[in-house]
C-alpha cells in the first residue's frame, strides 16, 4: 500500500502556509510591542503581546517540523506535529472565549492594574516619564481620575494642546482632563481585534492539517505493516 502523494503534498502546502502564518504573527506581535514606544505603562497594561510573540515562534517551529514530517514520511514528526497542533487549538478556543466573554473583566483589570501607580507623585521618576509620554500621545492627563492623579503638581504633558478635546483649568493653564485608562482599554480593544482574527484563521488551517496529518499518519502505518 503507497501513500497517497495528493495528502503527502497537501501536507506541505498546509505546512509551509502554517510556517508563514507564523512569520505574520511573529511580525504583527513585534509591531505591536514597537508601537508601544517600549512605554512601561503599556507594557504592564498590554501584557498579551509577548504571549503572541511566543505563540508566532512556536506555530513557526511547528510548520518547519510539518513540513519534514511530511516530506520525510516520519510517522514520529507526524505525530508531534499533530499534538502540538491539538494543543495550541486548544489554547487557542479557550483564549478567544474568554477574551469574547471577558471583555468587561478585561476593563476592570485593566484599572486595577493602573489604579496601583496611584498617586502618580509617589512614583519612581522613569515611571512619571513613560506616563507623561503617555499623556503627550494620548492627549489625556493622570491614569485613573484625571488631573487629580498628580495631585497638585500637574506635569506640562497633560497641557491641553488640542483644543478639540475636553480640557479644564489647573494652576492658572488648561489641562486635558480625560484620564489615560481611556486610551488605554480601546489600545487593547482594536489590538485584540486584530489578534482574536489571527487566531480564528490559525485555529481554521489547524483542522485541516490535523487531519491531512492523522491521515498521512495511518497511511504511513499500513503501508510499513503490509511491507513488514
């Protein structure tokens, strides 16, 4: 009994596309992380970034040891290969129905993980610089209240530059008054779009090559026992 070349071949194809999907995700996640400016408050609040980081190596990893497997016709990458794409399916299905689910949660823990820096006064002076870079791109002013944050001395960055958003007056000059956990959570909200999207298109190409790799699998199998 051959192996079927069209499955053999089809694996491949659903390997390298795999492999590439990898390279999108390992290349968006990146991106992410750089648009962040490195800004430490981000960095706490947006923690999921590093996760795809690590997910875009691994699906990488996966598709190179697809590929072999199929190529090869090595029933022990093959079936490596299956489990590793059964696991991270499942990672997958559990990360997008709690991120569907917890959105709300998401906000909340969000504020708490802000509400922590408060006062903004008390903290470390490379803390207040990543806050105030926030301020400045954001056009908003403290964390969690607004101006209050800061207490009385209001830093220059929550100056209010942009006439088009809501300011009030702080020390004799105006002042954003849109508190920065606002940028903060739609930061979060469009990115997990994007992400949630990735991953429902890895998820799908995962079916298929599980099963063009079980089926290559067996077909490996009988084809051994009827030759031994």
């Amino acid at each position: 009994m051959a192996v079927n070349k069209c499955i053999k071949y089809l694996l491949f194809l659903f390997n390298l596309l795999f492999w590439i999907s990898g390279c999108i995700i390992l290349g968006v996640s990146i991106y992410l992380k750089v648009s962040k400016n490195g800004n430490a408050i981000l960095d706490q609040a947006v923690p999921f970034v590093d996760l795809l980081i690590a997910v875009g190596v691994i699906i990488m990893v996966l598709g190179f040891l697809g590929c072999c497997g199929a190529i090869k016709e090595n029933r022990c990458m093959l079936i490596l290969f299956f489990i590793g794409l059964l696991l991270i399916f499942i990672l997958l299905l559990i990360a997008g129905i709690l991120g569907a689910v917890g959105e709300k949660k998401s906000q909340v823990w969000v504020k708490e993980s802000l509400a922590k820096l408060l006062p903004l006064r008390d903290q470390k002076p490379e803390v207040q610089t990543d806050i105030q870079k926030l301020e400045v791109e954001a056009k908003c002013c403290g964390l969690i209240n607004g101006p209050s944050d800061w207490g009385s001395a209001v830093p220059s960055s929550c100056n209010c530059v942009d006439t088009t958003q809501v300011c009030q007056s702080a020390g004799g000059r105006q002042v954003y008054t849109t508190p920065c956990v606002t940028f903060v959570t739609s930061f979060i909200e469009k990115h997990a779009i994007i992400a949630l999207g990735i991953a429902f298109g890895i998820a799908v190409l995962m079916l298929f090559g599980m099963a063009f790799a079980m089926t290559l699998y067996c077909q490996i199998g009988k084809r051994d026992a009827n030759t031994t």
